[in-house]
C-alpha cells in the first residue's frame, strides 16, 4: 500500500498510488498531500498507473485533498486512469473538479 510523493521543479506535485486505492490508504494519502510546502505548490498530479481498483473512499479522499489545498491550489490532474476508473469518475461528475486525462 505503498503512496509515494514528488514535486518537480515547476510545483507540480505528483501522488503515485498503489494497486489498491480505498479506505485502508486514508492515513497515507492524507500525509502525503499535507507534507508537501505549500510555497512549492502549482498543481497536484494523482497518478493512478498502478491502480486497479478504488472505493467510494477514495472519491472521498480526493474530494478532501482539494478542500485541504482550496485557495492555495487551483489545479488538480488525475492520470494514466484506466477505463474503469474513467467511467467512475465521469459518473461520480468528478470531470467537473478535476482534469482527467
């Protein structure tokens, strides 16, 4: 269940997840975007290459990263989804907070 975080020289930060994204990954991916400085901040970048499934928790999570980072952060990126998750996200509306590509 392994989250990892960088920041690229342009204040992109990028979340890496692991196969499984759910409940069990709260701590985890909470830390992650709360440790980052928050002068170093342009955008977040949640990379899902490695995910295959995610609960409704993590919609959830999601949701609450960019609560956390309103007003300091306007833009937030999901990549490398798979089809799966694409169609959860349009369904969830999540197209509408976040680019998904």
């Amino acid at each position: 269940m392994t989250i990892t975080t960088s920041t690229s020289a342009d204040g992109s930060v990028e979340i890496s997840l692991a196969e499984t994204f759910d409940f069990n990954c709260v701590e985890d991916f909470r830390k992650a975007y709360e440790s980052v400085a928050e002068e170093s901040v342009k955008a977040f970048v949640i990379d899902f290459r490695s995910t295959h499934y995610m609960d409704s928790s993590a919609l959830g999570m999601l949701i609450n990263m960019q609560k956390y980072w309103e007003g300091r952060c306007s833009q937030y990126r999901i990549i490398n989804a798979n089809q799966q998750l694409k169609k959860i996200f349009a369904i969830s509306r999540f197209d509408k907070k976040f680019t998904i590509e």
